[in-house]
C-alpha cells in the first residue's frame, strides 16, 4: 500500500545554517520517492535587532515505498532551509562599527548593542526637608531640588541631570532649618541674623553673649572736671566746682561713692585730689571721676638781675616762696647806702619783701678807693 506523507526537517534548520556548501540538490531517489516540495513557509523574525539573520523552511511530499521515509531522500539538507540578513541597520542614530562587537556606535542617550535602550539614571531619590522634581529620568533629564518654608539649601547641586554613564550629575543638597530667628531668642533689643542651621545676635552696645544677655555697659560719666591751680594769697583758699554725674542706660542701679561730702572746700597749699567712684551693681564695673585741686602762694613777678652782678635764689619748692641774694661782679659794689645782707624774699602775698628792684652794681671799687684818699 503506497502513502504520501509530508517530511518537515525543521530540527535539521541549524545544521543547515552551519554547513558551509552552497545550496545543496535533490537526491538521486526524488522521482523514484515521487518527491515534490511544499511552497515556503514565512520568514521568521530576525534573531537581532541589528545586522541578524532570519530563515525560512519549506516541506518535502514524497510517496512512501521501501526506503521513502526521510527528508534526505529527496534533497540534502539545505534544500529546506533559507537564510537572509535582517536588520542592517543602527537605531537611534547609531553608527555600524564594522565587523566588530558590539555592531553599533550608539549616540549619547542610547544604549546595548543596536542602541535601541534609552539611558535612564534611575531615581534620584528625595532629600529630607525638601522635594526634588524630576522632568526625566533619561538622559538629558534633570532633577530639581527645593527646601521646605523655613530651610535653606547648603552643598550639593540644586539641579542635577541624567549623564551618559547612566549617574546624575553633581551630587545631592540638604536643607537645613534657617529660621532660628523666628523663635525671638536674641534678647535686650539684639538683632537675630538666620544663619545655615544656627543664627547670630548682633548686640546693641553695652551688651555680650550668644543672646546678648550680658550687661557689659559701665555706667556713663558726663562733667568730670579737669585739674585746676588756684593761687592764694593766704595759707588756704575756697574752691567749689560741679560735681559729675553718672548714669545707667540700662537702668541699673548705680553706687556712688566720693571723698568730698560736697562740691566744696577750703584747701591749703599742696595737691589735692577729688574723687567720684560709680559702681554699677549689677555687673560690678566702675566708672571714676578723679581730679587735683593744686593750691600755690600767689607768684611774685620776677625778681631783676642786678647789673655787673647776679641774683642768689633757692631752686627747690620754689612754687611755695623764693628766697634771693645779690651779690656783684670785681671791682663793683652796690651803693653804701644799701647792704648785701638784704633777703628778698616772695611768700603768699605775691610782693618781694624787701622791696624790688634789686640795686644794680654799678659802683667801681678803684674810684671809691681814691676819693676816700682824696676826700
């Protein structure tokens, strides 16, 4: 009994893609097994996106006698099969490399061997106290960070995009709390300055510290007198003067302390001083008020140098009094009527005593000499 059957070599497809030979031919039985071919079946999908190859099969019909059972009896191998190149061509904008792996040169954006994966950098992941947008996370694509009400951004990148190794650019920010101010921690009128995670208190004078807790101010001094001479006429002389005054503008309590009970005095010749000590008692700083009263016997006009003599004075205390001597040059005297032992002598009257002017020399001893001969 004679069959006609249908002989598919489908498992025989990569034997055939491998064999080098040209297309092959029938079998020397095709017409003894009543062989004919089935049409081709369609190609297959192309095994890559890029510079693949495809295939194609076709059936054999044979009529089954004695030794009629086998693709092999009507052609060799490679007659079902065909093989074609699918695909040449780089997507993308990709460049074919030739004969090397992978095939494509892929554009920047692109990845795998036929450039047909975009480059995505992945999540940029969120940042505390903040968002971050992100427009894309393929390449060309930027994530944009922004901080909470109240929180500044410090380090890092504000705007980070998708390079082409697949890593953003930059690197991530923080946010950190800025608006230590709002809380009013700076005290006694300070001016609170946000700072990056911390604030500064810009103190008003007089005041110190983190918070400008601290009173640093000494109390304030107006009307200091300054050192005064007084000339009596007398052992002593009445003085009055203003006395200072010192305030707080803090408004703290001040101490003040003086070694004058009041603005006045009778002094006597000497240096004497005045002084005003106030203590602030919250702080303890001080602020002094210190000057000297100098009381001296009124001066006497300078006394004259005798001519063709000199004058004899004491040189120490001589703000207190002087006491002078004259004496002549050789050969002068001063008139006989005067004496040489006269003291003059300047006290607190202001006047010389004896009276000035001292005489002069101008007597030649030599001729006194001689009318004493001749007289």
């Amino acid at each position: 009994m004679e069959a006609c059957i249908k002989v598919t070599w489908a498992f025989l497809l990569l034997i055939a893609h491998q064999t080098s030979v040209a297309k092959g031919d029938l079998a020397p039985t095709w017409d003894y097994c009543n062989c004919r071919w089935e049409v081709w079946e369609a190609w297959s999908d192309c095994n890559s996106d890029c510079f693949g190859r495809r295939v194609r099969t076709r059936s054999v019909w044979l009529t089954e006698y004695a030794g009629c059972d086998e693709f092999t009896d009507c052609a060799t191998n490679d007659e079902g099969s065909d093989w074609q190149d699918c695909n040449n061509v780089c997507h993308n904008g990709g460049v074919a490399s030739g004969f090397s792996f992978p095939p494509c040169t892929c554009q920047a954006g692109y990845t795998s061997s036929c450039c047909t994966e975009r480059v995505n950098c992945g999540d940029p992941a969120s940042i505390t106290d903040g968002t971050v947008t992100v427009s894309s996370t393929y390449y060309g694509g930027t994530a944009t960070y922004t901080c909470s009400t109240h929180y500044n951004m410090t380090g890092g990148d504000s705007v980070r995009q998708c390079q082409n190794n697949f890593a953003w650019s930059g690197s991530q920010p923080s946010c950190v709390f800025a608006n230590h101010c709002g809380s009013a921690p700076c005290q006694n009128g300070a001016t609170c300055v946000n700072l990056l995670g911390d604030f500064r208190c810009d103190c008003l004078q007089g005041w110190s510290g983190q918070l400008c807790e601290n009173d640093i101010q000494p109390p304030l001094m107006t009307g200091c007198s300054a050192d005064v001479y007084k000339n009596a006429t007398d052992n002593t002389v009445w003085y009055n003067w203003t006395a200072p005054s010192f305030t707080d503008p803090m408004g703290s309590h001040l101490d003040i302390v003086y070694n004058y009970p009041s603005p006045e005095f009778t002094f006597p010749w000497g240096d004497h001083t005045v002084q005003y000590v106030a203590t602030k008692v919250s702080n303890g700083l001080v602020t002094e008020c210190s000057f000297k009263i100098k009381v001296r016997p009124t001066p006497c006009q300078e006394l004259n140098i005798p001519v063709n003599g000199a004058r004899l004075c004491n040189g120490w205390q001589t703000e207190y009094g002087q006491l002078c001597m004259l004496t002549c040059q050789q050969n002068y005297t001063i008139d006989p009527a005067q004496s040489y032992y006269t003291w003059y002598v300047c006290g607190a009257s202001g006047t010389w005593i004896a009276a000035s002017p001292v005489p002069d020399c101008e007597v030649d001893v030599e001729s006194d000499e001689c009318l004493s001969i001749y007289s």
